[in-house]
C-alpha cells in the first residue's frame, strides 16, 4: 500500500507537492519547511523494521536515505520546538498513562 501525502500552499488552497511514500505516520517541523513520515515500508526483511524519512517541502524530495529505526513500528513523531530534535516512539512495550 502506498501513502499519498499532499504539501497545500498556506495562503492559496493549491497542490504544492505530492510526495509518494509506504510510511502511514508523519509530522512537520516547526519552520514549516521539513516533513517527517515514519513506518515500515515492506514484506520483505527489511521492510518489516521502521523507517523514518525526513523531506524538504520547498521542494518536495527527501533528505537524504531513510533512517533505519531497527523496530518494528514508530507510533508517534514530535520535534522539539527548535527542530533540532526528533523524537520517535516506538516498540512493543505496554504503554502506561500516568
């Protein structure tokens, strides 16, 4: 299955980008100018661990390779308000709410 993630101007409803992606989880940087999408990408081997994907929306192209995770799944994306960190929940640990 493929995901289909559409980049819409701020002022004008026109299609900026349309990025072409298997990860189902994104989220965008405070700056507006990066984007994030993170989950498994296969069958195969290496499909079934996470990636994540960092993507440059002036433009609409990767950043460089998919970061391997070494998990099964990212459940949850968030920068820090700078932008300068990333963090990714993941793993098959019980969640616990406090």
């Amino acid at each position: 299955m493929h995901t289909a993630l559409a980049s819409w101007g701020a002022r004008a409803p026109t299609l900026r980008h349309w990025l072409e992606t298997r990860h189902r989880l994104s989220a965008f940087g405070p700056d507006g100018n990066v984007f994030v999408t993170a989950g498994r990408t296969g069958t195969d081997e290496a499909g079934k661990r996470a990636t994540i994907q960092f993507w440059d929306l002036r433009d609409g192209r990767p950043l460089g390779e998919p970061v391997p995770t070494g998990d099964q799944s990212v459940r949850s994306l968030a920068f820090s308000p700078d932008g300068r960190t990333l963090l990714a929940g993941s793993g098959t640990e019980p969640e616990y709410q406090h």
